[in-house]
C-alpha cells in the first residue's frame, strides 16, 4: 500500500504535504524515463520525504511546501524547456538530474529566470568548473573528487597495473576519465587506451565492440566510465566475457540501484566511489543520518542510496537557509549558502564559496560477494568501505579550480 502512494505521489508530481493557500512551490527536473531513470526515482522518493517533514514542522517561513516535476529523459534541450514551464508554474528553486549535461544547461536557463539551481547527482568537473555561475550549487562530490580516492586506494592496493577506459561520450564521462587517468598515473593513452560509445543512445553492439578490444589489450583493470542502465548493460557483457576474472572492474560512480539492476553477483569485486551509502551514518555517528535511513526504510520499505539522500539533503539545506536568510530571493540565500558549514547525513559539510561544490568526505567502496550479501536480512548492504578521505582532501583547491576557468577563458570568480 506504501508503494502505491507513492507512486501516485510520483507521477502526479506532487507532494503528499497538507494543502494550504499561498504554498511554496520546488521544482524537481529530473530523469523519469531514460538511462538513469533508477536515480531518478530514488530522487523523487527523497525529495518528498523531505517535504512531507519539513511541512509537519509548520513548513518554511510559515508556508506549506509543494513539489512540482518535470521527466529530463537526461535530455539537456528537454531539461532547458522544464526550467521555463517549472518557473512559469510558481517553481522558486529547482534541483534534480543526474546527467551533467542536463545540470549544465537547466542551471543555466535558471540562472536566466533567476532562480537558483541544485545540482543533485552531476558528478562532471564542468558543473561547478568551467561552466559553474552564482545560481548553480552541487550536493554531491565531483568527478575531481572521486578521481582522488579512488586513484589513492587503486595506486596502494594495485600499483603499476595496464588500464583500459571504456568512457561514455559526453561531459561527465570526459571530466571522469580525465581525473581518474591523472589521479592514477595513466594518463598515456598508449600503454592504457579507451574508447568511447555514443550517450544517450549507445546500443548493445557498442558496449560489446568496446569491450572486445579491452579483452584483446593487456589491462589488467578495466575502468568502466558508464553510468545508470549504461554501466548495467556493460556489465552483462563482461559478465558474459568472463572479463571480471581476469581484469578489476573499476567504476568512478558505483551507485546502489546500479548494483540492483545488475544484480551483485555480476558486480561482486567491483571497486568505486559514493559519497554517501545507508551505512555512512553509523559510520560516522550521524543520529540525523540514522534517523533518514530509518523514515525511508519505514516509508518505502528499502534503503536509501546516495541520490535519495542527495534530493533530500537539497530540500532540507535550502529550507534551511531560507529560514537562516528570511527571504526566497535567490541573491539571499546564496548569501546564507556561501561557506556554510553543516552535519545533516553524515559528518561535517561545507558549500564552498568560490564554487558552489559541496566540499565532503568521498569513499572508495567494493561490492561485497553476492552469498554474504544474500546472509543478510537487508539484502541491501551492498558495500564494503575500502577507503576513505575528507573533502577538504579530495576537492580541487581555488588554484586548480582558477587554472581550469582560465583554461576555458572563463572569469576566475563565479558571475
């Protein structure tokens, strides 16, 4: 019955809060349909879930919350056309997304509309680098980022090893493979080739032709540049190829409903990042973190992943800093939301003034074997931590971040 209201609640694109007059309206521009449509809909479960708290303790500044949405399909000219009909429906903020291209585009078109823009899971470098403004803030960690961890554990833990990258064609996969090849020491395209397939839109034969020449190279880790249905379809291949035996399957971006939808046996041993799991909480003695695990759990009968507590992270910090600055004017709350630091999911976090990135802790984390995985009630307690470093650590300085804007001819402060 729970996942029936739900979906209803889904795809009417409205929160299950208590109606009054005058109510606050959010807009969520995020994929319902497309090849991420998995994280998309962990975000809409996180975003009402946050709403539905905020309005039983009496809204924000006295006003009920309502959420509006709108399906990207991951599509940056469809996200860009969303803006305009959230904003002209009463949309006061938007956020959402996991393509980086959608972030890009949308935030821009928000920017235009005046209205600030949260990136949920856009984890390209681009995104608060070289296309990054003042209406655009992103909650989870870059592509920077989680080229530093994992390139730290995978140099201690498999040094002087051949790489193949397999990257799928657009900006997030660019900035990825890029970090993850400087992070790494595989920057020479000779000794550790890749190859691209088309996004959106790769076919099967384009992950198996790809896949092909990482089986005819001499890797011995196979650095999967994929995200969302993409990665999943990739996975069966390697599956099939019975590549994972003789290579380390390596993700930047190692989700939970990529693990789901793949199943953990094919992902069983693959290494990546998250920058948060249902886990982290304990780990790092977060009561409020524990808490949003429990309500989830309780509403949806799953755990939540990392694009669930990100949309809800989102809603409460923007709640938050309307309530800090009295105002919904977008000028006033990136004045209340520059260099604020704060604990709501896991330990401290901070968005940075200079670029709007979230700047916290990123793990690298390995899929734990299928049969141990199974022994557990959950069946959900997907991840080993194998590593992790603080975000102070892992994100670009203000002189990496000025390097790439004057790389791009882009300004060295946000306009």
């Amino acid at each position: 019955m729970k996942r029936i209201f739900s979906a209803i609640a889904l795809w009417l694109g409205l929160s299950t809060a208590v109606t009054a007059a005058d109510p606050i309206t959010l807009g969520l521009n995020y994929p319902r349909t497309g090849p991420y449509k998995e994280e998309g809909l962990a975000q809409m479960r996180g975003a009402l879930l946050a709403i539905d708290e905020l309005n039983a303790r009496g809204g924000v500044l006295g006003r009920p919350l309502r959420l509006l949405s709108r399906d990207t399909a991951s599509r940056p000219e469809k996200a860009v056309a969303n803006v305009d009909r959230l904003v002209d429906n009463g949309a006061v903020m938007l956020f959402g997304g996991v393509s980086s291209a959608v972030a890009i585009a949308a935030s821009q078109r928000a920017r235009e509309r005046g209205v600030l823009y949260f990136g949920t899971i856009t984890y390209s470098n681009d995104t608060t680098g070289k296309d990054g403004h003042r209406y655009i803030f992103r909650e989870s960690n870059n592509a920077w980022m989680s080229g530093k961890v994992l390139g730290h554990y995978l140099s201690e833990a498999l040094p002087d090893k051949n790489y193949f990258y397999v990257t799928a064609d657009y900006t997030w996969g660019h900035s990825s493979e890029e970090s993850l090849r400087r992070h790494t020491g595989s920057e020479d395209g000779g000794r550790h080739p890749g190859v691209k397939v088309p996004f959106p839109g790769a076919r099967l034969a384009d992950f198996r032709a790809a896949l092909q020449q990482a089986a005819a190279s001499e890797a011995q880790i196979l650095a999967l540049v994929l995200f969302g249905d993409d990665l999943v379809r990739a996975m069966r291949i390697v599956d099939d190829m019975g590549l994972g035996k003789r290579m380390q399957v390596v993700v930047p971006n190692l989700t939970q409903s990529m693990i789901e939808q793949a199943g953990p046996g094919i992902m069983q041993g693959v290494i990546g990042t998250e920058h948060w799991t249902w886990r982290v909480p304990e780990l790092e003695q977060s009561q409020r973190g524990q808490a949003f695990v429990e309500a989830f759990r309780e509403r949806y009968e799953l755990y939540p992943s990392s694009s669930a507590a990100s949309a809800y992270s989102i809603v409460q910090q923007w709640a938050d800093a309307a309530e800090r600055a009295r105002s919904l004017n977008g000028e006033a709350l990136i004045k209340a939301l520059e260099g604020h630091r704060y604990s709501l999911l896991k330990d401290e976090q901070e968005w940075r003034a200079f670029d709007h990135q979230n700047v916290q802790t990123v793990y690298a984390v390995k899929v734990r074997p299928r049969e141990a995985i199974m022994q557990e009630r959950s069946r959900q307690d997907y991840y080993e931590i194998v590593a992790r470093m603080s975000g102070e650590q892992a994100a670009p300085t203000l002189a990496e971040w000025q390097a790439q804007r004057s790389a791009a001819g882009k300004p060295p402060k946000l306009q």
